[in-house]
C-alpha cells in the first residue's frame, strides 16, 4: 500500500490540531471565569428574582413567554404598611410588624397597560412583604388598595427603578352606632310578675307601646287584666316598670293594689282575680278599708278564687263576715253561764271575744266551716260580747251581742220597798175612794132634803090664795 502523507507531515497536522484545541479550551475557560463573576456580581438581583419566581411561578412562565423577543419586563412593587407605626418603617424592612398582608388592589387605568398573556392579568400578588406585578408597559399605575379595618386609599405607583415604595394605609375609625332608645319593649320585669304559669304580658312582644290592650300583670296570689288599653310608652313609665313591684302589689294572699297616684296611666278599668283564698263562702271586698259597691261590681268566688270589676284603681283588700248564732240580741237570762255560737268565712282568721270590755281569749275555729263555741260567765246585769275575727292579709270583722242577766236575790231589798210602797199607794187609793163616796152620799142627801123643803113651800102659798077663799 502507497503512504500518501509521509510521517513527518501526519505528526505536524497533529501538532497543529492540538494547538487549536488547547487555544478555544483557554477562550472557553475566559468565558465562563466572567460569567462567573458576573454572576457573583449580581447576586443579590439574582437572589430576589429566585425568591420571586418561588413564589410566584406563574409569573416566572410569563417572563419568557408573555414578553418574547427583545420586549422590556417593568416591575410595579411597593410596600404596604400601618401609618399609625409609620415611625418605625424602614421601606426594606420585611419584618416589619407594621406590614399590612392580604390587601385587595385594583389598577383603575387598565386601558394603559398591556400585562399577561391575554393584557387582562392586572391582579397583584404578595411577594414576602411587599405587592408587584410584571408588565410589558412603563408608565403611572392608578391602584385603589382596601382592607378590612383600614380606610380605603387611592394612589398611583410608576415601574420600579431600584427603589420600592412604601403606601400606607390609616386605620378606620370604628363607627360608634347607637344602640336603638330603650323602650318598654326592652324592661324586664321583677321576677314576681314572671313566675311559673303567670300570664303576665310579655313586654318585648309589644307591637304599639302607646296603645297596649289586655295588659295582664300577674303573679302566683293575683292578677290584674285591663279592660282598657294603657299607653307604656313614656320613659318615666318605662324606668318604673324596671322596678314595678314598688308600685302594684300582686305579693299578700286578699290584697290587690296599685300606686295609681305614681302610675296614673294604671288608674284604668279592670277585671281582678285573688287566688289561694280561705274563705267557706263569698267574701266582702273594701276599697281603700271600706265597702263601696260603685267601685266594686260582678263578684263572683268559687273555690278560692275571687274575681270582680274595678272602675278605678286603689287597695282592694277581701274581708272575712263574722255572725253570732246564739244567744239572741237582747236577751235575758237567769242563768250565769250562757252558750256563745257563732261562725267566720275565714276559717284561718284568728277569732277573740271580749265580754264588757274584758278580753276572753282567743277563740277555737272549725277548719272546715268556720262554726266557732265558747261558754260565757255573765256578769249582773247588762253583758256585751263583742267577737272579732283578724284575716292573714290584716282585714277584721267584728260582731256583737248584749244581754242581762236577772238575779232576783240582789233585788231583793228594792222588791220590798216597791211591794211597800205598792201597798201604801193601795191602801190610799182605797181610803181616798172610801172618804170621796161618803161625801158624794151627803151630797146627794142634802139636795134631797132641800127639794122636799121646796115642795112643801109651794103648797102652803097655794092654800092662801084668794081663789080658794
């Protein structure tokens, strides 16, 4: 075989080769000893460009493909904090506590900018501790940030050169609303008028405090229903009825009364209940301590329970009735001891009796109707027995009987004188009578004396007359 290139040729094309290559291994080890110290160079830009693309990866895609070519990439970035602690920001703080996260921001001039892929992606994203967003447009971005607490502001930011800015927000002032006037809709009555099963009105339920039908204040001893319709809707009303127990006593067994003087839009017609009441039969109702049936109408009692109409309001109290059976009014007895009977519609009153004044002590009543005995010693003469029965609620009544008792020995003496003196008055009315028809006789004698006399006169003058001679 024929050698076309000698061996001295072939070792020289070698050599050559290996200077060439030796020369572009020294370039490329230039080239990337000055990458390398450009990168080193920029490291801190490379280092935040890093975090960002970290945080925000879909915008890192639109780096390369959002702006293709040789097209700019601006930077919108500022930092958003308190101003109440604007004395202690520093803008490249990003630990500052006074950094205010999850703000919303709208760009108000869209129409100037051209971001994203689509030149619609305009929403800001947080990036560690301050807002940005990327856009192939320079110029004034007009952004309207808002967040919960803090007054919303207005502001424009330009493209970042270097510098982020810092916008602060001030906090809002809460606004102090007023809570709606109190009204009778808002008091909560005293707990007596809110016992188990009471029908007391409930106030919150109120539709027209000024015009209040069927009002119904009760408790567990009375109730008290209005028949006409009450005005609640002043304040002084509204305050007392906080404390209304002060003013309408629902509270004693037979007792119902209400303050009308400091309530007088209570003074009103109404229909009464008194529960829990003793009494074996209808009691007496007195208005202010007495019985007065103008107030008063339609008693009805059965079972303890006693209702009635009222015109007006003042304290209407029940009252027990108290009858003395035996011994009858006047009576007279020969007997010192005598029998008192007698009943009281309140079985639980305290009953006592007081001869001439003389307390007897305190009476046994029967439970179950009222019948209460007592034997009495009389004293000579006239006896007054006086029975008074005493209700749980103070109400009385009183009852009273009067007799004499005869004692015929004490008489004795005064008998003797009027028999004496019965007996002279006897003996001169038979003298007088004796001695007036003695002298009647001699009257009647006389005048028949003088009559013969006149007779015998007449004839003597009749026998001398000249007719005769």
């Amino acid at each position: 075989m024929t050698t076309i290139f000698p061996k001295a040729r072939i070792k020289k094309v070698k050599h050559q080769h290996a200077r060439y290559i030796f020369i572009l291994s020294v370039f490329l080890f230039s080239l990337v000893s000055l990458n390398f110290a450009t990168i080193a160079s920029n490291s801190t830009q490379k280092s935040d460009l890093v975090s960002e693309r970290q945080n925000l990866a879909a915008a890192i895609e639109e780096i390369g493909k959002v702006l293709p070519g040789d097209s700019q990439t601006y930077y919108y970035k500022f930092y958003l904090k308190d101003s109440s602690a604007a004395s202690n920001i520093t803008s490249s703080s990003q630990t500052d506590s006074s950094k205010i996260s999850g703000a919303t921001v709208t760009i108000t001039n869209k129409s100037s900018f051209h971001c994203g892929d689509s030149g619609s992606n305009y929403t800001f994203a947080e990036v560690d501790s301050y807002y940005k967003i990327i856009c192939q447009e320079a110029g004034e971005m007009k952004l309207t940030i808002s967040k919960s607490g803090y007054n919303t502001k207005s502001t424009s930011i330009s493209q970042y050169d270097g510098d982020i800015p810092t916008i602060y927000l001030t906090k809002a002032t809460p606004k102090v609303v007023a809570p709606p006037p109190e009204t009778i809709k808002n008091v909560k009555l005293p707990s007596k008028f809110k016992e188990a099963g009471s029908e007391t009105t409930d106030l919150s339920k109120i539709t027209n405090p000024a015009k209040v039908d069927n009002l119904i204040l009760d408790s567990s001893k009375a109730k008290i229903k209005y028949s006409e319709s009450v005005d609640l809707s002043s304040t002084e009303v509204r305050d007392k009825f906080k404390e209304l127990d002060k003013y309408v006593n629902l509270e004693k067994v037979g007792v119902i009364a209400v303050d009308s003087t400091s309530l007088p839009v209570l003074n009103k017609k109404a229909n009464l209940t008194m529960k829990t009441l003793p009494f074996i039969k209808t009691p007496k109702v007195f208005v202010d301590g007495k019985e007065n049936k103008n107030v008063v109408t339609n008693v009805q009692y059965k079972d303890g329970v006693l209702t009635f109409d009222v015109s007006h309001f003042s304290t209407f109290t029940v009252v027990p009735t108290i009858g003395i059976n035996e011994p009858a009014n006047n009576f007279e007895t020969k007997e010192k001891t005598v029998t008192l009977r007698g009943s009281v519609s309140d079985p639980t009153a305290s009953v006592s009796a007081k001869l001439n004044n003389k307390d007897l002590g305190k009476l046994q009543v029967a439970t179950d109707s009222g019948i209460f005995k007592k034997e009495v010693q009389l004293a000579d003469g006239l006896n007054k027995i006086v029975i008074s029965a005493l209700s749980a609620n103070g109400a009385t009544a009183s009852a009273t009987v009067s007799g004499t008792l005869l004692n015929i020995a004490s008489k004795l003496p005064v008998y003797l004188v009027l028999a004496v003196l019965a007996a002279v008055a006897a003996f001169g009315v038979v003298v007088s009578m004796k001695f007036m028809r003695k002298k009647l006789q001699r009257k009647l004698a006389v005048k028949e004396e003088n009559s013969s006399v006149g007779e015998e006169s007449q004839n003597t003058e009749a026998n001398k007359s000249p007719d005769n001679t």
